[in-house]
C-alpha cells in the first residue's frame, strides 16, 4: 500500500511517435510531437506512451527541448494572467521558475507592471524577463511591504490567506496554481470567502490542460514574442541530479532532461 503509484516521472514530453495505439488519427509515426502527459506521467525514459488528446504536433522551429518547456507552465502562465491588463499592478510569486518565467512575460506584453517573488539568486532573471520590480522572498515580505495588487499569481502558496488579502487591491484577483493541499484547501475555502466579503476574488487556479491551452504560448515562442529559458540540460542517467538542481534553489526558469 505505500509502494509509489507512479513508476515513472515526468509529464512535459517532447519526441518522435513511434507507434499509434487504435483509433489514433492525429498523428502517424515519425511524428514530432510535444505536450503534457499529467494523466499518465512516464516522462523521464526513452519512450513513452501518451492519450492522442494530450499531444500536439510540435512546431518545426521549436527543438524537442524548447518544446517540452511549454505545456504544464505555458498553460499556467496564460491562465494564471489572463485578467491582467495594461496598467495593471500584477505580482508573480515564484517568477523565477518554468512557469513565472512565462507568466512574467506573457503580464509584460498585456501591459502590466510586473513584479517578480523568487529568492536572491534569480533576481536578474526576473527583470531580464520583464519584471520591473523584484523581491527576495527569504528578505522581504511582499504582503507587509508593498502597495497592494490587481493580480497575484501564487506559484508557491504558503502564508495565510489573511496576507494575501492584504496584499490585494480593492476589486483585485488572487490565484494559486502550486503550494500544498493545506493552503491550497486554504485559499478554496477561507480565501473564497474573505474576497467576497471584501471586494476581492480568491481563489485556487485550476489548470485546464492540452494542446489547446498551450499551443498559443507556443506560438508566440515562435514568433519570438515569448522567450524560452532552459538553463540547464541533463541526461536521462542524471534524472536525480536534475531533481535536486531544481529543488535546491538555483534553476533559472527550465531545466530540461534529454534522453
Ligand atoms: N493548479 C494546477 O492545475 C497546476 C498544474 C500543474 C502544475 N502546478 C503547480 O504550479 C507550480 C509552478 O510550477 P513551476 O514549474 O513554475 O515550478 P518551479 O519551476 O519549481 O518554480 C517555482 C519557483 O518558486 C520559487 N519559490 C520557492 N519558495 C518560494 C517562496 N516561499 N516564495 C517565492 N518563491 C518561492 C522557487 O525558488 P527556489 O528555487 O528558491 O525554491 C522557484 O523558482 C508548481 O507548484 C506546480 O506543482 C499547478
């Protein structure tokens, strides 16, 4: 009963199809094709088996590595900003990782003023996406120090739900696409309930996932309206070394395993 349900990792999937199950009609083998294969997961291998429905084919622009960066973050960013508009008061809590970096760009092109949450060492990375302002969130405490916002996208969530009100704007939007099951379950029930008694929207982003939520950002990564950040590439053998370079703080937007 505690064996790990999952054998493999991985849902962000970029390759080559090798072989189509029945009743597949989109693709044909030898197909380039990227996307986000949250429902079965099995990315970190050589091969991997994917619903067709997950999948797009992938743009001849973008290498296999390029693409396998947008799916889960692409959608993310572009849902997690959709309220933004120009003139906007935005801040991206945890904007120096895959997703933020997207979602600090995609704010920036609406107009927004952005400013980027993430620790000392992705400061830089954050004002060279966009972000007009940065904070480091192991100094400085964006609920208690800051004019309050139009939109928070919260890529983290872990304080109270009590500070991001606080740190919203009369009539401004929070939104949370990570965190834990507690502060998340926190946003969806306390935080639902103080925005409405005080004028502000709280709560949780449900992610709508496939090709047709992150195929936009890829074509804006085409068109060079939208950059892609991988910092580091490592080989399939390294799957743990890449694990811990993301987990101890210092991956810059994607890092990316290559079979
Ligand atoms: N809602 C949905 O449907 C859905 C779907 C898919 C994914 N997600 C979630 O979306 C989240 C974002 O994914 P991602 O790929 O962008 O993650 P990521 O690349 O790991 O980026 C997260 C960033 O947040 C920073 N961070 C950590 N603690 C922080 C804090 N207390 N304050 C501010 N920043 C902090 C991290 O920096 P350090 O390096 O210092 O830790 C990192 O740069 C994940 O939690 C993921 O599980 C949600």
């Amino acid at each position: 009963m505690r064996r790990p349900r999952r054998r493999t990792l991985g849902s962000d999937i970029a390759g080559v199809v090798a072989e189509t199950g029945r009743g597949v009609s989109r693709f044909h083998v030898g197909d380039e094709v990227y996307g986000d294969n949250l429902a079965l997961m099995g990315g970190f291998a050589e091969f991997a088996v994917a619903p067709e429905g997950a999948l797009a084919h992938k743009p001849a622009e973008l290498s296999f590595a390029e693409a396998s960066t947008i799916p889960q973050a692409g959608a993310i960013a572009l849902q997690g900003t959709h309220s933004a508009f120009p003139g906007a008061r935005v801040l991206i809590n945890g904007a120096g990782g895959g997703s933020g970096a997207f979602a600090i760009q995609v704010a920036t092109r609406m107009g927004a003023h952005v400013t980027g949450v993430d620790n000392a060492a992705k400061q830089e990375f954050m004002r060279a996406m966009g972000a007009e302002e940065v904070v480091d969130y192991r100094r400085d405490d964006f609920t208690r120090s800051r004019e309050p916002y139009d939109l928070i996208l919260d890529l983290v969530a872990h304080r109270s739900v009590f500070a991001y009100r606080r740190a919203l704007a009369p009539g401004g939007r929070y939104r949370c696409a990570g965190g834990s099951v507690r502060s998340l379950l926190r946003v969806a029930t306390i935080g639902w309930s103080i925005g409405r008694l005080t004028r502000r929207s709280m709560g949780v982003l449900v992610v709508k996932q496939g090709p047709a939520h992150f195929g936009p950002l890829a074509l804006r990564c085409v068109s060079g309206e939208v950059r892609i950040h991988i910092e580091r590439t490592f080989g399939l053998d390294d799957v743990p070394a890449a694990l811990a370079h993301l987990g101890g703080g210092h991956a810059l937007g994607k890092v990316v395993v290559v079979p």
